[in-house]
C-alpha cells in the first residue's frame, strides 16, 4: 500500500526540497499565491472542513470545525503551531521540519489567512535546536521572498510568524500549558473553559494545530478536496507519518494512508520488515506511550481513528511502538510511568501523587524483587483514583501503561509477587526508607 506521492514526507519524492529554490520549482507557496489572491478565508475552511482533515497532534479533532469555533468579530487572533513534540515513540514532526520546514511555514500561513490571524508562532521543543534554526532560516527567506510580513503579494494581507523554543517540558505539549510557557509564566494547565478558540493566548482567540496537522494544507489547497480524500477511509481521510519503533528490523518514519493493517506496518519489507531475530510479537502501543496496548492477536486491526478506538486504544500522536516476547510488561509500565510522573507539573494531587506512588511500587516489585500480596489490588486501587480525576490528560495518560498491564498480562504481576514469596526475588533485599512526609503510608 505504497503510496504513489506523499502529502506531507515529500522529501521522498523531491530531493533536497528544503532548498527554498527547489520547493518553490516543485509547487511551493503556488497554494498560498492562489489563496490570497482568489480564495476568501472562509473559503479555506470550508476546503479544510470538506477534506476531513483531523488533527494529527492526538485528539483526531476535525481541524476545519476548530477553526469554525472562533468567535466572529473579535480580534486580533493569534495561530499556535504546537511543535513540541515529546511524546515516547514519536518523531515524525523533527523529520517535517528538518527536511521539508518550507511546507510547514506554509502551511502556517495558509492557516493564519483562513482564520484571519496575522501573528503565529512555532513552539518548538525545547531539544529541538537545530529544528529551530532550520525554521528560522525558512522563515528568514520567506520574508525575502515577499511570503511574510506586510501587504504580502500585494493583497493587503499582512503575517509574522515566530519560533519560540520550550525549556524540554512535556506538559507544554498540552496546548493550554503551551499558552501559559508562551506568555512566560510556568507551563501548566490552564481550567477550560474557556477555551483556546474563545480566550487563549493573551486572552484572545486562538488556534493551535500539530506541526503535521498544518503540513497538509498547503496539498488540500492546490490539489482539491477530491484529490485529500482518495487517500484513507471515508472517516479518517487521508495519510499519517507513524513513527514505529521498538524491536523491528527497520525503526523510522513511515507516511501511509490511514485505514492500512497494523500487520503491514510491521512486517511489509518496505516499512518495518518483521521483528529483529524472527521473534514474536508481545505488546504494541500503537498511540505513543498515552495509548492503550495491544497484543499479538490485534495485527489485523487497521490504523485509523475508528478501528484503533474500536480496539480499545487509539491512534494518538502515530508513534507505534512494537515489543517483542522478551519484554516483562510490568517493566515496560514501569518504564512508561516513570517517565510521566518525571514529566508531571505537580499542579494536582491525583497526577503529582499517583505517578509517584505508582513508580514506587513498580520499582520495588521489578528493580528490588520485593513484590508483596497485596501490591496488585494498590496498583489498582491508585490508577482508579487517578482516572478521571487529573486536571489535564498527563495523569490519564500515566493510567494507561499500568492498566494496559495488569489487565493482558496478569500472571507477570502474580510471577513477581509469588517469586518473593519463594525467596527468590532479585536485587537489593533491604526495606526502603520511608521519608518523613510517607511514613505511615501502607506503600
């Protein structure tokens, strides 16, 4: 199911398309051109609307209803490019932006145009330093090339566009904690509502869209809607960068269009060509590591919104991690939540502390050999009383590796808990020393 021309990956049909020279020979900006000066705002929207195109940041939100929810008549307006990419087992915006940064800018400002904005800006991840360099150079000769800045074209339509870089926090991926480390105050959560469309950034309307999200207007714009959707399902139309990782023979960024099996990603020779050493397949975390698992008996389910949702996960950010036999689950959660509660802003209780609780346990059952009887139902009982109760989605993320695990594979909890009993647990025997704030805890 290779496809005969990429949408957003076009570096694999365009040698050296990051050359400004070459992308514009090769279509670039031509969209941009023909909407300022034949297309009204509303016109792009309704194109984008048309196409389905959904946000491919994580939410699968249909990206032109988005846009719809502006309030009308209140200005300025302000468009957010969410390029903090920090999700585990998720890459695709760093190659978008390193090898082809010109169809990001003009994506950005396509979008800017249709919703009547005329300031944006990049966050960028903070790691991402020379991702920001490559843009800002980008951008650099976009205004040289009269793309940017004021009375562009001569249509009277005036854009800036700014990279700003984060300071490496996951939570500012979290649109709202984008708006709050934008502005320069901590990045945490903000309460919705209100929200961003009706008072984000500075207070005013704002859009905030995933770098890959904004990669694909430019396409919709100069080859039609028709053209969008002959790509992917009816529901998920369209093609998604997955990120697959983990123990395949060919880890990378692979542009496919939705609705193709699980199967094929991982095994087609073309893509990831089979699992290292021939072994089997155990878990896959098709969403990023916020993404429930799957196991060996799910390859048939295909990557869209609808059957990864049917499946009881979801597509997620697109990064597509595949483990094999050798893997203990508890470990992998263990790792997996060790990462969030490292990432968590610490603004609520349940988050702050059920991360913390969480690790705890897992570290003493899987690193120390110390797993006791009644650690399975605490495992439980403390991703309970994180689900849906977190401020924001970090902490429901964080239940997902743990109750991924304890639900498909049980018996490795048990196997922990029984090895103790046996005296044959692993690693440092002696009990851990509780701080003064956790003493009387039953952890």
């Amino acid at each position: 199911m290779a496809l005969s021309e990429y949408i957003v990956m076009r570096e694999l049909d365009v040698p050296d398309i990051a050359n400004f020279q070459v992308y514009l020979q090769n279509g670039g900006y031509e969209a941009y051109r023909i909407a300022l000066k034949e297309k009204t705002p509303d016109d792009i929207v309704q194109m984008v609307k048309a196409a389905g195109l959904r946000g491919r940041g994580g939410a699968g939100f249909p990206t032109g209803v988005k846009w719809g929810f502006l309030p009308k008549g209140v200005y300025p307006r302000y468009l957010l490019c969410n390029c903090d990419e920090s999700e585990p087992g998720t890459f695709n915006n760093h190659q978008i932006i390193d090898l082809n940064p010109h169809q990001l800018i003009e994506g950005v400002a396509l979008s800017a145009y249709a919703i009547e904005c005329h300031t944006a800006y990049i966050y960028a991840r903070g790691e991402f330093a020379t991702a920001a360099r490559t843009l800002e150079y980008a951008i650099a000769q976009a205004y040289a090339a009269g793309f940017l800045g004021k009375n562009i074209l001569g249509t009277g339509f005036d854009l800036d566009i700014y990279v700003h870089r984060g300071a490496g926090a996951y939570i500012c991926g979290e649109e709202t904690a984008l708006m709050e480390s934008l502005e320069g105050k901590i990045g945490q959560p903000r309460l919705k509502p209100p929200f961003p469309a009706v008072a984000g950034l500075y207070g005013k309307p704002t859009i905030i869209n995933n770098v890959e999200t904004l990669a694909n207007v430019p396409l919709i714009v100069l080859k039609g809607v028709d053209w969008y959707r002959s790509f992917g399902t009816d529901k998920s139309p369209g093609t998604k960068v997955f990120s697959l990782c983990g123990h395949v023979n060919k880890p990378g960024n692979y542009e496919l269009p939705f609705g193709v099996p699980l199967r094929e990603l991982i095994y087609n020779p073309e893509y990831g060509g089979g699992m290292r050493d021939n072994r089997d397949v155990k878990i896959v975390v098709p969403g990023g590591a916020s993404a429930p698992w799957l196991t060996s008996d799910q390859l048939d389910v295909t990557l869209d919104y609808e059957a990864l949702a049917a499946a009881g996960s979801m597509l997620g950010s697109g990064g597509v991690i595949v483990l094999n036999d050798t893997v203990s689950a508890p470990h992998v959660a263990y790792k997996m939540d060790e990462f969030f509660k490292h990432e968590s802003c610490g603004k609520c209780t349940p988050c702050r502390e059920g991360t913390h609780w969480l690790v705890r346990v897992l570290h003493r059952m899987t690193e120390e050999g110390h797993g006791r009887p009644d650690d399975i139902p605490t495992l439980h009982d403390i991703y309970k009383q994180m689900a849906g109760n977190c401020f924001c989605l970090l902490g429901e993320s964080a239940v997902m590796p743990i109750k991924s695990a304890l639900k498909l594979f049980p018996a490795e909890f048990e196997q922990l808990i029984s090895t103790t009993a046996n005296g044959n647990g692993r690693g440092r025997r002696e009990t851990i020393a509780l701080q003064p704030s956790e003493r009387g805890s039953p952890l």
